[in-house]
C-alpha cells in the first residue's frame, strides 16, 4: 500500500492495525481522487487511488498527479501494475503531465511495476515517530504565524518539510518551489487543524519556524490524536547553532497542550540541510519507521514506456495474463 503507515509506523504511533485499515479505507473515498481496480477475471488482484495535485500544478505550470494508494496481489506480475496505469491515465478525463509516487522501500513489487513503465527514482524521503510528552521551557519564544510573518521572502527556509519531492526533481523550477511553499504557509491560517508556531528572538526577529496538521481521519477511527509534522524551516545563519533543537522543543510544548499523542516527520533527504534535521530529531528520541522512495513519471517526455502504448492494441508482453482495469465505484 502507498500509504505512510506500515505496521512499525502504526507501532510507532500508539494505533492498532484494524483502526490504522479503517483509516486507509475510508481515505479511499476521496471525492478529489480516481480508484482503479484491476482483476484477472475470478479475483481483484490491483488497486489504484490517483488524485490530483492542485496547488502543485497551479504553481509550477503542469498538470501534476499522485498515486496515493496502490496495492497488488502478491503473486501478480509487474504487468499489472502498467495495466493500472494505462487504465488510469487513458480514463483521466483532464491533461496528465506528471505522476509522482511516494513508495515503500520494501515494496518490492510495486517499485518494479512502477520503474518498468517508466518512473524514475528521483529522492528518498525517510519517516520518523516521536511520542509526545512534558518538555522544559527553550530560551526562544514560539508564537502564532500572523500575516506580518509571510512578508518576508521565503527564500531563507531550509527544505526540510514534506513537498512530495518536488525538491528532488529539476524538472520542478526553483520558483514555482518557493510559491508552493508559501502557499502552504498561507493556508495554514485558515486551516482549523493546522498550527504554525514562529520562533522569535528577545528583540522580536523570527529565526525559523515549524508546524503540524492533526490528522482528522485517524480521530475518527481512534482514541489517538496524531499530527503530522507538515512545514519546517529556519534561517541558514542559525542552521548550525542549536535553533533546531530549540524549534522542536517548542513544537512539543505545543503538542503537548493541544494533547496530540505522537508526531510523525517526514524528511526529503535533499542534501546537508535534510541530513543535519534526520541527524537531530533522531538524536531528540525521534525514531524511524521506514523510508520511501520518491518516483516520478513524467508523460511529456518520449523516455516513459507508457507515452508510447497503443492503447487499443497494447504492446504488453502476451506470456503474461491480461487485466480488466475499470473505474471502481
């Protein structure tokens, strides 16, 4: 399954499995999102959830799409996966440019399907949980972000926050990153499940910031209030004197008193700034549940295998069964 909770992360969490299945199920729903099945002709052997990534197209200027769940059947070939994707992209009744797919390292045979049409593997994103408990007072203030914050440019945050590896890809300008990660900035204001907490000097100067979404669908299924950690960042002169620390110290302060039982970090390792930030949450009791990697497939560019199917007649390999693909309803 492409979804951010395998059994150790669930572990990790303080969640059971049957309640963690019945928050991926009820994901599944999404009225933003096309699912896909695929069957042999006696048994659903694939699943795949393709929705679209609004603010990511807007602002980077193409048409970006993300596979937010796939499942196989164990004994299915790599055939099935294409056989998804064809399906999906030819029912897609609006332009498809990029198709990005955060996968679980161990899913072996879902990586396989995925590089064989065409993805290429552009990043690693790594996923740690941290328990939420009493925490000491830092020596920096956290305040609410407020509109006066978002006058500065943007340009001095480190990326160490979960942007779906758009970070890892030239194919995604410098600039439509900034925009996106400013309009994430914005939305959190007017977001009720988002907290964005800005750390401040004696003498009022911001020196980074930090800022987590709770989870509503894992509050529906389950006693436990989760966050996900969904924005990061902080001045580059500070990056090396202890601010880090100092942010994350303030951000469980704030866990703690909105009751939020555990904390998941997602961290794109992008370079100096995203191993330094792994290397410091670890050492802060963080611990990692798994890694993913981070594909891309982009339909405009004549390298993908599935640009050049001829979708009546697929040139699949015929030693391998053939898959019904339809929309699920």
């Amino acid at each position: 399954m492409l979804d951010p909770h395998t059994r150790e992360h669930a572990a990790a969490l303080g969640i059971t499995q049957e309640d963690m299945a019945a928050c991926r199920y009820f994901g599944l729903s999404s009225p933003s999102s096309g699912l896909f099945v695929a069957d042999d002709g006696h048994r659903l052997v694939g699943l795949m959830q393709l929705e679209p990534d609004l603010w990511a197209s807007a602002l980077f200027g193409v048409h970006v799409w993300r596979i937010r769940n796939m499942a196989i059947d164990a004994h299915a070939p790599p055939s099935c996966v294409e056989a998804l994707l064809e399906h999906a992209v030819t029912s897609i009744v609006a332009p498809v440019d990029c198709i990005t797919a955060p996968t679980p390292s161990q899913a072996h045979a879902i990586l396989q399907g995925l590089v064989q049409v065409g993805f290429r593997t552009v990043g690693t994103q790594i996923q740690t949980v941290a328990r939420i408990g009493p925490t000491p007072d830092s020596d920096i203030r956290m305040v609410p972000l407020d509109t006066r914050h978002l006058q500065e440019q943007p340009s001095w945050l480190l990326d160490c926050s979960d942007l779906g590896g758009f970070a890892c890809d030239p194919g995604f300008s410098s600039n439509g990153l900034r925009a996106l990660k400013r309009r994430r900035l914005f939305d959190s204001l007017d977001d009720p499940e988002s907290w964005v907490f800005v750390a401040e000097d004696g003498n009022g100067k911001s020196l980074g910031l930090i800022g987590f979404r709770t989870n509503r669908q894992t509050a529906q299924f389950s006693d436990a209030r989760l966050a996900l950690q969904h924005i990061c960042g902080l001045q580059v002169a500070h990056a090396d004197a202890g601010i880090g620390e100092d942010l994350n110290r303030g951000l469980m302060k704030q866990l703690h008193r909105q009751k939020v039982k555990a904390i998941t970090v997602r961290i794109t390792m992008t370079g100096h700034g995203a191993t330094r930030a792994l290397a410091q949450h670890l050492q802060q009791g963080y611990r990692m549940t798994r890694s993913d990697q981070v594909l891309h497939l982009w339909l405009n560019r004549p390298l993908p295998k599935i640009s050049q199917l001829d979708y009546q007649n697929p040139l699949r390999d015929h030693s391998q069964p053939y898959y019904a693909c339809r929309s699920a309803l």
